[in-house]
C-alpha cells in the first residue's frame, strides 16, 4: 500500500464514522426520547371535607432522556403544589420544588415521605372515587391520570 493510500484511511474512517451515526441518529437510535407513562395513580381522602391532601402518582419513563415532571392541576381548574418531604431530625416538613426529575428507563415513585403532589383544595373524595389530573412535563405532552382516591391507611405498595 502506497504512503499516499495510508495518508487517506484517517479521513475515509472519519467520514465513514460520521455517516454511520447520522443514519443510527436519523433511525431514532441515538437517545430517545419517549413519553412518561402513569402506570398507577392514587389520592388519599382528606381527613375532613375540604382538607388538603396528596396525590401519589408511579411515573415511569421508557426513554433514554430524563424527563422532568414540572406541575399539575386537576379538574378544570384545580392547581396541584409538586412537593417534597424533607426530614429535619424527628420532624419533618415539606417544601414546593419547581420540578421533579423521571429517570431515563426509570421511575419516579411519589410517596407521602418523598415527593408527592399537595391538593390544597381538593373537591370532596370518597374512596373508590376517581379524580382526573393533568401532569405537566418539560418534554412529554401533559398526560391524564385518573387518581383512585383510598383511605390514607390504603396505599398499599404503588404500582402492584
């Protein structure tokens, strides 16, 4: 092989390399992203008629790109406060947090001791009762759950 010849693999590699990627990037190979999926929605009944409560939601997200869980609201016009618990010795409190992040081919699972989305004023919830939400993501299209309203002792294991 002539000096010449060798002198023009690099080029041809890099060329050939860049190629290979715009077809694997164009294939939808190259980190995808998907839409979040609910696969399990719950809301405790308030402890009197009107009470602030909680929305649990399992989100699960079958991409390659995080996604973030930016807000809620429910019904028509009802704003839901994402939150998140947080432990200062043996008390606790909770905090508004602008967003939440779903793991790339993950999960997030709100719980009462982590994050969870507040109900300030929620309509009145009996359980077996459904209540619509809207969740509002910074890449996926908002996506409607129906929350099934449960005792605060019926959460049982999300998502099973």
């Amino acid at each position: 092989m002539s000096r010449r010849a060798v002198a023009a693999l690099p080029p041809l590699a890099v060329a050939a390399t860049l190629v290979l990627l715009t077809a694997w990037s164009a294939a939808g190979q190259a980190g995808r992203g998907a839409p979040v999926q609910a696969v399990d929605a719950k809301i405790l009944v308030p402890a009197s008629p009107g009470a602030p409560t909680a929305a649990l939601v399992v989100l699960r997200n079958p991409g390659d790109i995080p996604d973030r869980l930016t807000g809620a609201r429910w019904g028509a016009d009802g704003e839901a406060v994402l939150k998140e618990h947080v432990h200062r010795g043996g008390s606790g409190s909770w905090t508004p947090v602008a967003a939440a992040t779903v793991p790339a081919r993950g999960e997030l699972r709100m719980s009462p001791e982590g994050t969870d989305l507040l109900l300030p004023h929620p309509p009145a919830l009996r359980p077996g009762d459904r209540l619509e939400l809207t969740l509002r993501f910074q890449d996926t299209p908002d996506l409607v759950v129906h929350a099934l309203a449960v005792p605060p002792g019926g959460l049982g294991e999300p998502g099973r």
